[in-house]
C-alpha cells in the first residue's frame, strides 16, 4: 500500500494540523498510562525539527458531542509537554475566534493543542464545514492517529478533502507492518483471535478464510463456534445470536482447507475470580453450569506449535479470562510462542497488549504491537479505512 509520508514534504515554515491517537486512560483528571502519548512523539519532533508549527487535534473518552469537564485535554497536554520537553498551548476550544487568534500568531517551531475535538458533535458527524474550519488552520494535514482511521470523523477524514494530507510515522509504521498480511505475507499464514465478542472479528475472518493455512480460536468467541458445532457449553458466555454466522464461517473454512481450529480442551469453573477451582477438561464433557474461562494446555500446545511453525501470525483477542492468574496459562502459552517463533509476529487489541505485558514480555518481544485494536482488525478485514484512503498515492 503506497502512501504519501512527511518524509517526502518540505514543511519549512509551513503549519501543519496534526491528528495524533490521545486517548489515554484517565483517573480524576490524571493521565494513568503515557504510552500512546510516547509513540506520538516522534512525529511531533520530526515537524518541529523540520521547521513547522504544529496545531494537534486528539480526542479523549467519548463526550458525545458535549464538553466534558474531566474529558479535557489539558492534563494530557501537560504529560505530553514534560515528555517532549517542549512548550505545548493548550487552548480550551477546537475552533473559534481565539483560537485563530493564536493559530495566526503562531510561529515556527511552536506547538498549539486544540481542545478534546470530541467535545464538537460535527466531529463524529464528519461535517463539511466543521472539516473546513479545521482544514484553513494549516497548510498539510498529517494523519497520526491509527487507532482512530477505522473512523470517519471530520478529524481523521473530512479535513483530509481540503489541504494536502500525509501519514505521519505512527500511521507509516503500521501500515508497514499490518500491509504484508494483505499482500502476499510469507506463508503459513496463521490468525489467532479469541477475546470476548465475535461481531469485531467477522470481517477479518471472512477475509482470511482464502488466505490463512490456521485460523485458531480461544476466548469467548470460540464458544460461540463450540455451540454452533454441537457442544453443550454450560453457563459459557457466547453469542447466540452469532450461531449462524459462526456455522457459515465454519462451512467455508471446510470448503476452502479446513484451517478453522476450535479448542479441543477448556479450563472450566464456577466463579471469575483470583482463587476459582478449576477443571481441565475435553470440549465434550462440559456439564452443568461450568463456564470455559481458558483453553485447555492441550490446546494451547497444539496452538503454540502451530504458531512456532508459521511465518506470518496475527494474534487479536486473549485465549481466556486472563485478568484471573487461574485463567491466564492459555494466553501465556500463545504469548510465548509468539515471542519464540521465527516468523513475523504481530498483536493487535487493547486487551492482548495488556495480556501480553502482565505476561513479563516487552513490545521488542515482537515483530510488531499494534497501536490501534479496532482499527487494525478493519484493516486487515480488507476495507479501505476512511483515515487512510485520504493517504494514498
Ligand atoms: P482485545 O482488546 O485484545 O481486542 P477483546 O476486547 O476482544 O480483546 O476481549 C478481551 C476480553 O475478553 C478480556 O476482558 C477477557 O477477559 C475476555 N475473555 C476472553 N476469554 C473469555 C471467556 N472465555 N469468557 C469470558 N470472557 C473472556
Ligand atoms: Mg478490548
């Protein structure tokens, strides 16, 4: 996938609005993790270095079109501004007579956060003149923030209609990394998806089940796949009104090379807590009211194998409920052998980022960590991301 990088502009003088991915968690107003706000850095020093000025354009939380008191930027500008090292202006509107006041005093090499741009319902409403207004503050547009492409909003894509738009080196990254599974990934391709709801994961399944040699399922999504293929599942969590769906999936993967691979053996308990008895058991000795939290050792085994002998992984969605240590060996297996295998090994999903991390593995552990959980899954469910189209050559 070809697309326009700031690598390739002059931007000397020139002002550039900036989107970047912000939404950081945030506890009475306090910024809780720094990472998004650390992997936005070095488009930001890349323009300034450059000789720009930078408005950046984020949102937190979801507002829903209304301002926020603690959905405010400003903490998020001050955490940014100590880790850039840099004087950032947070002003408390997105548009307006102030705030192009300040635009227009801005010099080169200074930097201006607009306000939660989620606060303006015209953002999620992609408006034309909402776009416009945001548009004539700058001269290029760079896009930056992955984790929001999946969305058509006035910031992401409606803006990118009237000045020149370039992917900054975040978005670059993971279009690097995520494009080759698309185009011809080294083979034996192999998805792993587990996690907690099927609806997100349709699109990417369906658009592998011609490409991938493995697709293993875990999660709660598996048992989904578990009841559509006749299991009792007890009290599991699945989606019902997913069986269908789950049977067509099943149909094609058989006419294609039968790579669907369900779970063969599930950790079962009572209760979701830190010290639940659990039970490992085969998928056809479910009784009673179990509910699967994990997949069984035999199966992650077999999994790990798997994914130890491919060359291309995807990995989207935790094996289990592993934010419980009796429910977190499925994942841990799979996180292993991600880290182990030879292959290009890359996770995506805010959950198997955490899982990965209360795991003891760090990002280098891998081939690649994906900055956007949604966005990455729309992407290589093979849609063209309305935050990315504008990008193209
Ligand atoms: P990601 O954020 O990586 O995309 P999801 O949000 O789809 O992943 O799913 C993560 C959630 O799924 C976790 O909270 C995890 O506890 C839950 N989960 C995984 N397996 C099960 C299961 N068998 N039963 C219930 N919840 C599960
Ligand atoms: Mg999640």
């Amino acid at each position: 996938m070809a697309i326009r990088q700031i690598d390739k502009l002059d931007f000397k003088d020139k002002r550039i609005l900036l989107r970047l991915e912000l939404n950081v968690p945030l506890k009475d107003g306090k910024v809780q993790d720094t990472t998004r706000i650390e992997q936005a850095l070095p488009t930001v020093k890349f323009l300034l270095k450059g000789g720009a000025s930078v408005i950046i354009v984020a949102h937190a939380g979801r507002p829903n079109g209304n301002v926020v008191e603690e959905l405010r930027l400003t903490e998020i500008a001050k955490e940014m501004e100590k880790l850039l090292g840099h004087k950032i202006k947070k002003l408390d509107e997105a548009i307006g007579k102030k705030v192009e006041k300040e635009i227009e005093k801005m010099k080169p090499g200074e930097i201006i956060m607009l306000e939660n741009i989620r606060f303006y319902p015209e953002e999620e409403a992609n408006d034309i003149k909402f776009s416009k207004t945001l548009a004539s503050y700058a001269d290029y547009f760079v896009m930056d923030a992955f984790g929001t492409t999946h969305r058509a909003h006035a910031s992401t894509h409606g803006v990118a209609e009237y000045i020149p738009a370039y992917a900054g080196i975040l978005v670059s990254k993971e279009i690097h990394a995520l494009s080759p599974l698309l185009e011809q990934p080294r083979r034996p391709i192999t998805l792993v998806l587990g996690g907690a709801k099927i609806w997100s994961k349709i699109g990417i399944i369906k658009n592998f089940i011609a490409k991938a040699d493995h697709i293993l399922l875990g999660g709660g999504i598996a048992n989904t796949f578990l009841y559509a293929q006749g299991h009792y599942v007890g009290e599991s969590l699945f989606e019902k009104d997913k069986v269908d769906i789950a049977r067509e999936i099943m149909l094609d993967c058989e006419k294609n090379h039968d790579q669907l691979h369900l779970p063969e053996d599930v950790i079962v308990a009572d209760e979701m807590s830190d010290d639940a008895k659990t039970l490992n058991v085969p998928v056809t000795d479910i009784e009673g009211d179990a509910k699967i939290f994990d997949i069984g050792p035999r199966t992650a085994e077999k999994y790990a194998q798997i994914i130890k002998n491919s060359q291309t992984i995807f990995w989207n969605g935790p094996m289990g409920l592993y934010e419980h240590p009796p429910f977190k060996k499925g994942s841990e297996t799979i996180a292993k052998a991600m880290a182990e295998t030879y292959g290009t090994a890359i996770v995506g999903g805010g959950d198997s980022v955490d899982c990965i991390k209360r795991c003891g593995y760090k990002r280098e552990d891998f081939t690649h960590i994906s900055t956007g959980g949604g966005a990455s899954l729309e992407f290589l469910a093979g849609t063209m991301l309305p935050g990315i189209e504008p990008l193209l050559k």
